[in-house]
C-alpha cells in the first residue's frame, strides 16, 4: 500500500526526466559561452603548443580534484594523436616527480576557483623554465596573474541542485581542451593513417587498420543465382545463406544485380508472385565494395545519407562478385 502523497513511479519517472533535461542545457549553455569568449589567448597558447610539439618537447597537464581528471583524459587525447604528453599530479610534483618536467615543456593547468594552492606552490619551479597555460573558472585569481596565457572557461552556474558539484565547469574544460587537441592534430597534419598507427586495438583500430577482404562473406557462402531464379528460390536461398541479400549473377560471374531482405518483404507484401523471376525487383545499381577498402571507408559508404543499407557485395575492378559484407561484420 502506498503512502499517502507519495508520488507514482510515473511521476517520478518524468520529474527526473524534466530535471536531467535541464542540467544537460545548462552544460550546452556553458560549453556555446566558452566558444563565445574564446579569444586571441587560444590562438596564442595554440601556437606555443605548436612550436614546442614541433621542438620535441612534451606538454604536462595538471589538475587537482575533478580538473585532475579534465587534465588526465586530455593527456591521454593528445598522445592518441601522437603529442607526447603526460599527466603529473601537483602533489606528486611537488614531493618529487616536479624533475619529470623538462626546460621548454609546456605546461597546462586546470582550475576552477584559480586558487589552488599545489598549482601556485609550483609557480616558483616553473615561470621562466615553462611556458604556462591555464585553463581557468576565474580570471582575476592567483593562478591567472602567474601564468603566460589564460583561456576562460568560467560558467554562470553548475549544473547540479546546489550549485557546487563540478559540473558544467569540468564541462567547459573539458570542451576547450579537446579544441585544443583537435585544432592541434590539424595544425600537425595528423591523418587517419596516423591515428591507425596509435590506436591498433578495439573497434577504432579495428577500423583503421582492417581491410573489406578481412571480413567479407566469400561468394560460395552466398545467396545467389541469376535474374532468373524465381522469387521463391530467391527466398530460399536467402534463408539458407542468412547474409541479408541475393547477388544475381552474369555467365561471366559479373553481378547484375542484388535483391534485399527489405525487396523481399515488399514483393511479398504487394502480392507478387513468388514465382516470378528475381528481375522483377532486382536492384541493378547497387552500391558495392572492394577487397582493399579500410573497414572504416566501408562503413561510410553503407551509413552515407539518404542511402544506408545493412549489406553491399563485394566485387573486383571487373565487376567479378567475390562476396559479401553486412554492416555487422564491420562493426
């Protein structure tokens, strides 16, 4: 028995809803106020990037409490485009690892408030050996009067109920941080045969670094048959070879042509006679793939806008069919 005034699972369900829906527009809104104010301060901490990435030297990101984070996974964006960088932990640098940084590193800091105290206690070991960059909720403090660039990233409010939690401001970091890598790998004419050589493992590396002919469905796994071949047998076929579609062939093992599980369906659904031949509804200008074609291009020539289709077969630079992909095999 419920209690009385108790709200129902529903309207609990859409409160939360309303509410996450608002703190997700604040963080939109604090991220479209730091592109506002982004200025000549961005475009000169781009370039002291540039000229110490292009000198060798490496770039030392630091953060103390929820910016350690902000700071640590952009450390690891910016090795994934081939910058050395590394994440050091102002305590941890002030009880030793400080001799990690090298003369010429640059060095980017992230606060809220302005005022951590493990960041100002390295201002003394830094200024003049280290270009310093900081990103930063408050231009007027300590941290912005010691440093050779500041990036505002202050919000309005957090998005949380008190208005404390870091959350859009971790947000709006995080946000001009990853500006800062991506405008960089493009100033350094990072490519994706690049990131393929630094990212070989999971489904990004998958995509990189794969090829259609190390996936594809080879022919005599396939439904086929020729323009011919009833709809019943197309069926049939496509029963038994379960890859989504039936290649009708040439004498010449050219392809035709090639009817869908969703050609299919609407046959069967506009009444057609299922023993009619597979030309009735033969698609002749599919789109199709070659052996050599990364996984990663393959996957776009299937999802590309107004035409996504699941399967696309595979031919040579004859027209051979030599089999099959479906998008799962891709991703």
């Amino acid at each position: 028995m419920s209690k009385v005034g108790a709200k129902s699972p529903n309207a609990i369900h859409g409160d939360s809803l309303k509410r996450a829906r608002e703190l997700l527009r604040i963080e939109a809104e604090a991220i479209e106020r730091a592109s506002s104010r982004l200025g000549p301060s961005f475009g000169d901490s781009l370039a002291v990037i540039n000229e110490s990435v292009t000198a060798g030297k490496k770039l030392v990101l630091m953060g103390v409490g929820k910016s350690h984070y902000v700071a640590h996974k952009l450390a690891a964006s910016f090795m994934s485009t081939g910058v050395t960088a590394i994440f050091v932990h102002p305590s941890e640098a002030l009880h030793g690892d400080l001799g990690s940084i090298r003369e010429g590193d640059v060095v980017l800091l992230f606060s809220k408030s302005g005022g951590t105290s493990e960041l100002l206690g390295l201002m003394p070991f830094l200024k003049g050996r280290n270009k310093i960059i900081a990103i930063l909720g408050d231009l007027n403090s300590p941290i912005a009067r010691q440093c050779d660039f500041v990036i505002d990233a202050s919000v309005e409010k957090e998005a949380c109920p008190i208005n404390m939690l870091p959350t859009a401001s971790t947000t709006a970091a995080l946000a001009i941080g990853d500006a800062l890598v991506s405008c960089l790998a493009e100033d350094q004419g990072f490519t994706k045969q690049t990131f393929a050589g630094y990212h070989p493992g999971g489904s990004i590396g998958k995509r990189l670094n794969f090829h259609v002919r190390d996936v594809f469905h080879s022919s005599e796994k396939c439904a086929q048959g020729t323009s011919t071949t009833t709809l019943k047998e197309v069926a049939q076929q496509m029963s038994t070879h379960a890859l989504g579609a039936f290649c009708a062939l040439r004498a010449d093992s050219t392809l035709e042509g090639i009817i869908t599980e969703g050609d299919l369906r609407r046959a069967i659904a506009r009444g057609d006679d299922m023993n009619s031949a597979a030309s009735s509804v033969l698609n002749k200008t599919p789109l199709s793939l070659s052996l050599d074609m990364l996984i990663d291009d393959a996957i776009a020539c299937l999802e590309q806008k107004g035409k996504r289709v699941n399967c696309a077969p595979v031919l040579n630079e004859k027209g051979v069919f030599l089999g099959l992909v479906h998008i799962h095999d891709l991703i």
